[in-house]
C-alpha cells in the first residue's frame, strides 16, 4: 500500500514538470528558449525579440494605461490594442450627443485624432539585472533615480523575481500625448459583452487603435498641438496569410499576475474561500448597476466602464475555480510537497513555516479582499477624501469633483451602499467600533446606509463644496471606516502570499525548489513586466464529444445578431456588408464558405496585462490581437495546462476589415504597409 500511494504521489508530481507551451520569459534572457522555439518553427534570433544596442520585436510593444498591452503598427507611432483597453479613454470622451461606446470612432486625418488626457504608454528602453546591486547595498530609490537621469521621459521599476531570489531594473520612456484614432461601435468591440467574456467561440473584435505623439527631438511630451507622431525604433509589420491549426505564435505582452509556486493552503483558500465570496459580492454589485443601466441610457454610458472592469474579475474567478477543481489542483500540489518533504526532509520546515504563516494571516487578507469588495466600493466617500486631501490645493479639489461626479450616479449608489454594508456586517470581523456604533444606531448597516443617502447633500456637482463635504453625514462615515482601513493596511497585497510574513518564506522555499526538481523549467510569476510566451494554433476538446475549432468566422457573429439585444445588435453597416458578401481582399473560402475570418485560439501561457499583446508568427509578423482566455483556461494564473489552456486573439484580418467596411478608415492602411 505505501509503495502504490508513493508511486502515486510521483505520477500525480510529474505535472508540474515542464509542458511545451508553458511559461512567461523574460526577453533578456530568451536565448535560453530560443532553441526549443526554433524546434517549434520560429525562425528569428534572440536579438531580434530583444536588444538593447539595435532596434528589436521589443521596440514595437507598449504597456498601455498601466494594465494592458498595446502594439506598434507604422513609422508614425500608430497603436493598436484592445477594444476594452481603451474603453476607460473612449468612454471619457464619449456623450450623449456623441456617444463614441455606442457609434464608434474613426478619425479621418491626423487632425480629427482626439486628445485624451491622462493616458499614458510606456515603452521598454532596457532591463538590467540588479540582484548584486542591491545586496552590495545600494536602494532601489538610488537605482532608480540614476536610471531615470539617463533620458528625458524615463521612468524606471525594480521588480524582484522568484520571490525575491533575483531582482531586475526596468527603465520606460513614459508617451502622455496619446490620441484616439479609431474604435468600433461597442456590438463589435465588446460583441457578446458579459455573456461570451471568456467563453469560446467568441466573435468579438476587441480592438481600438491609438497613436502617440512626442515633441520635434521624438520626445515623450505632455499634450502640444505641435508634437509630431512617434517615430518609433520598430514597428510589427502585418501578415494578412491567416493561421492554421498547428502554426507557431509568440505573444509579447506585459503579464499582471500569476501565482505559479504557491503552496497547497494557498490553493485551498482561493477555491473555497476567497473566490466564492467576491462571485457572490460582485454578483449583487453587478446586479443593481444592470438594472439601472437597463433604465437609463446616460446611466448605461456612465457606468459602462465601471460595470465591465467589476464583470471581467467576476466572470474570470467562476472559470478559475471550475478549473482549479477540474485538474485537480490542490490535490497535485499536496502530491508535490509530499515529494518534496520525503526527498528533502531537512527543508520540510519550510512547508511547515509556509503553513503556519498563512494560517496566522488568513483573517486579515480575508477582511482585506470583503472590505476590497463591498466598503471601498462606495463611491459618494471620493468626494469626501478629495475634499480631505493636503496633496490638492482648492481648484484642483474642485476639478477633481467635477470629473467623478461625471460618471457618478446617487441613487445607484445607495443601492450599492445598502448591499455591501450589509453583507460587510454580516461578514466583517475587523469592523470598528465607529462603524458598529453607527449601524446600531440606526437599527443595523442597511437602515444606516438608507440614512446616509437620505441627508447627505453632497450627492451632485452642484451641492458640493469642500465645506459642505467635510461637515456632510459620509465625511462621518469616511472616518468610521478609516480605522478598517488602519488595521487591514499590513494585507493589502495583490496575493496571499505577498505578504511579507509569508512572502520571507516562499524565497527560501522556492530557491530549494529550483535546486531539487532540475525538470521544471522555472520561469518568474508575472509581474507586469515584459515578457515572451510561445505556443500553436490549437483547437481543443471542450467536453467529452465536444471538439472547439480554433478559428471563428463572421457566419458566428450574423447567428448571433439580434437588434432586440443591446451586447448583439450589431452595427447595421456590418449587415449590409454580410448581405452584399463585398468582402474584398479580406474575404477567404474557410469551412467550405466564402467569409471573414474573426477569431482564433492558440496554447500560449496569458493572463490579466496581457490583453492587447501582439501575437505573432514565426517571422515575427503581427496576426491577431490578445484579448481573453477561455473560461477553464482562467486557472492558469495558479496551474497552466496546455491540453485545456487557450488564449483567445481577434485575427488582425478582421480588424483590418472592419476599419475598412465598417470605418471607412482605410486611409490609415499605407503607413501600417497593408
């Protein structure tokens, strides 16, 4: 019995050796995959994905607005990233009487590309290692400020690596004049919306197009009606071949966070505990704001951003957890630290610390995550810490007031309000005693929070004041609250497992693990740093007689069309083109029709930062746009299996097609070279 469960533990262990298409590597050191890359069909150089002393595939890739990943397309710094990428920025400058969501965007010379203000693209210059600096005692504040004196523009990150085991230095040229060229109405940007959010077949064109400008030396600049288009070192050039199943791709994007070598009680927690509970709070959150947007269409555009930044988290943790229980992810992890104990028993307190550290933090990183998801959600509170801020003087106060209550809505505020302080009551066991003390005062959180609203008179851009919001009923509740905030402040970390308590020892265990299981191919948690990953086209087998092909076409999107369906009442221009089959150069025979080819699914290894990422074949030439992954393929984060993993890519000749059918923006093919 001991052998059959030992050689059990061993089989269950070997998953968490290296599988073909996994991994996020740092393109400085991509040398060391390039074999296995060219095995798979690629056929450029390391120095051509990355080098600091000549122009390379590195040079064409932007971090966009600080959460996504943006590629350049010509010589005049023209950008193409995702559809809900943009959204933030499309949104900002839409209104009702031009409702860019809704109708789309497309300028028709450089004069008609919209300024949009606060959004930011940076573009790697260089990334040093920096692990011996550092232990040789210089900060990362003197690093930092040596590499930002380098250049005009530059901007620079230390990122620890493994856990802390290495450490990299991470200077960008920081863009702030970026302008709106082009964005689909929303039922092609966002087609399917919450519904088809990581589902496949998808038939969504998730992409906008954008374009920086620098001053007359090719600066980054802040916004000037002289600044030029960037000239950019590199640009992608476009391949319109298509793909098949079993092409190579390479995406090269900017990775947010994934959790590859926590531990066992790590995985427990997210799947039993932590995930369950924001399903359930953001539910509700989304609930209340789809029935008021159902009502009102300035309350549609108001919170349309809002609502898909809180659906895509809760739509991607559903996946997360069916896929975590499907491979069996805790069990295999049990598996390996068993193996990891019986091969190295003078380290197994390492696992034991790990443990004992989780246990000691699993109450305050749980309050941190429900006050995360229902307290800090209360949207009228920003007014109030505007108002209290030392960083701000008056006039800035007051603009910063006018831009929230731009998207600010009262009563679906209350409504927010009476949920999440209720479910916070119930759940919240760092409450303090100024918030407990007032929710029994009115007869518990839900009669309070219908209080607040009831007097607070600071609810629109009219009634506010700095004085009026300092003496208003909410500036007693942002103070009740603050206490919460005091106590939880030592978990409000990303990841269980940053926080520090636990994090000093995942160094030590995570360099034992590097030294004892010589088959893993180890690569650094993402981070939002740049990074390679390399995979095929794939379809794969859904369920048990269910095989998913890996291209969808525009026969997809007409199936789905239905005026009576806000998310699939597709742009009437899109149905006379169907009608008329005038495809043009981007019509292809694909499953025995004449078509439009929409989108495809590969094995890369993706996640959160990669949306937008340029996916590239194996000369390095742009054929699709990340933008999601599939549903079950959401665990990766914690476990990537390449038999169930997708990413899913809008083909880049659907984008072509619908900035030409649908935009009539094909004044902007010939400097992209099409």
């Amino acid at each position: 019995m001991k052998r059959t469960l030992l050689l059990l533990v061993l089989l269950c262990a070997t998953t968490f050796s290296a599988v073909a298409d996994k991994g996020m590597w740092l393109p400085s050191l991509i040398s060391s995959r390039i074999k296995d890359m060219k095995s798979k069909g690629f056929k450029l150089s390391a120095e051509d994905i990355y080098s600091i002393n000549e122009a390379s595939l590195k040079d064409a890739v932007v971090l966009f607005d600080g959460g996504c990943t943006g590629e350049i397309v010509s010589e005049k710094g023209l950008l193409i990233t995702n559809h809900h990428c943009g959204y933030d920025a499309i949104q900002s400058l839409s209104t009702v009487e031009h409702d860019y969501l809704t109708n789309g965007y497309w300028a028709k010379s450089h004069d008609e590309e919209l300024p949009c203000p606060g959004l930011k693209v940076h573009i790697l210059v260089r990334m040093d290692e920096v692990t011996d600096r550092l232990a040789a005692g210089e900060s990362r504040e003197e690093i930092i400020a040596k590499a930002e004196a380098e250049g005009v523009g530059f901007r620079a990150k230390v990122e620890s690596m493994y856990y802390g085991n290495q450490a990299y230095l991470f200077i960008y040229r920081e863009f702030n004049d970026v302008r709106l060229v082009g964005a689909p109405p929303t039922t092609i940007g966002k087609f399917g919306a919450d519904n088809d959010n990581w589902i496949w077949p998808r038939h969504t064109g998730d992409f906008s197009i954008f374009r920086i400008y620098a001053n007359e030396n090719n600066e980054p600049a802040e916004f000037s009606a002289q600044n030029k288009p960037y000239k950019p070192a590199r640009h992608f050039k476009i391949s319109t071949k298509g793909v098949k199943e079993g092409d190579f791709t390479m995406i090269y994007g900017f990775p947010g966070n994934t959790q590859e070598y926590i531990t066992s009680d790590a995985v427990k927690y997210i799947a039993e505990t932590a995930d369950p509970t924001k399903i359930a709070l953001r539910t509700e959150r989304l609930d209340i704001i789809g029935e008021a947007q159902k009502e009102s269409v300035e309350t549609r555009i108001k919170y349309a951003a809002k609502q898909a930044n809180i659906a895509n988290a809760w739509k991607k943790w559903q996946g997360e957890v069916l896929g975590i229980n499907r491979l069996g992810t805790y069990g295999k992890k049990v598996a390996y630290e068993t193996r990891f104990r019986t091969e190295n028993p003078d380290k197994a307190y390492l696992l034991d610390s790990l443990a004992a550290a989780y246990e000691r933090n699993m109450e305050g990183y749980f309050n941190y995550e429900l006050y995360s998801e229902t307290l800090r959600g209360i949207e009228l509170q920003q007014v109030v810490n505007i108002a209290l801020s030392e960083r701000l003087n008056d006039e800035q106060k007051q603009a910063a007031a006018a831009m929230f209550y731009k998207d600010f809505v009262l009563d679906v505020d209350r409504k927010l309000a009476v949920a999440m302080m209720t479910e916070y009551e119930a759940m919240g066991t760092f409450i303090s005693p100024e918030l407990k003390a007032l929710f029994e005062a009115h007869g518990g959180a839900a009669k309070y929070a219908e209080w607040l609203y009831d007097n607070t008179r600071i609810g629109t851009l009219e009634s506010f004041s700095i004085e009026a919001a300092l003496a208003d009923p909410m500036a007693e509740f942002v103070a009740a609250v603050a206490p919460i905030q005091a106590r939880i402040k030592p978990y409000t970390y990303r990841n269980f497992s940053n926080i520090p308590d636990i994090e000093r020892w995942f160094r030590p265990y995570v360099k034992a693990l590097m030294e004892w299981d010589k088959e893993r191919a180890f690569f650094p948690d993402a981070n939002l740093t740049l990074r390679v990953a390399y995979g095929k086209v794939a379809g794969y087998q859904y369920a048990d007689g269910e095989y998913h092909l890996p291209q969808t076409t525009l026969e997809g999107i007409m199936q789905k069309d239905n005026p009576e369906i806000y998310d699939y009442n597709i742009p009437q221009s899109l149905r006379d083109v169907y009608a008329s089959k005038e495809y043009g150069r981007w019509g292809v025979e694909l499953n025995g029709k004449y078509t439009v080819p929409v989108c495809f699914i590969a094995t890369n290894h993706t996640t959160g930062g990669n949306s937008g990422s340029p996916v590239l074949n194996n000369k390095g030439e742009l054929i699709g746009v990340n933008f999601d992954r599939t549903w079950l393929s959401t665990m990766s984060d914690i476990e990537f299996d390449e038999t169930l993993c997708r990413n899913i890519i809008c083909d880049i000749r659907y984008v072509l097609f619908v900035v030409d059918k649908v935009g009539g923006a094909s004044w902007l093919f010939e400097e992209m070279g099409i």
